[in-house]
C-alpha cells in the first residue's frame, strides 16, 4: 500500500499530521521543552 495525501491516516483528524509532530515543531521554532501534556484537545474549526 502507498502512502500519500489521499489515504487516510492515524493522526489528527485522519491526517497524516500526529500531536508529536505539532508538538516538535512548536519547540522547535519557539525554543523551548514546553509539551501540551495528557489533557489537550483538538476542535476543527469549520464544526459549528
């Protein structure tokens, strides 16, 4: 099986894009070890 955009996945949303690989680039680009922890939560915005 191939992987790419159109298969559906485990991450947030059914994406490819995973809590760790938000939570990396965030302390990356802000320098800091700061993590979301055990409680956080994900809305999609486009739900009313």
């Amino acid at each position: 099986m191939s992987l790419n955009l159109y298969t559906p996945a485990g991450g947030l949303y059914g994406t490819h894009v995973t809590w760790e690989d938000i939570e990396e680039d965030m302390q990356r680009e802000l320098d800091t070890v700061a993590s979301f922890g055990p409680n956080k939560t994900a809305k999609d915005i486009g739900d009313n």
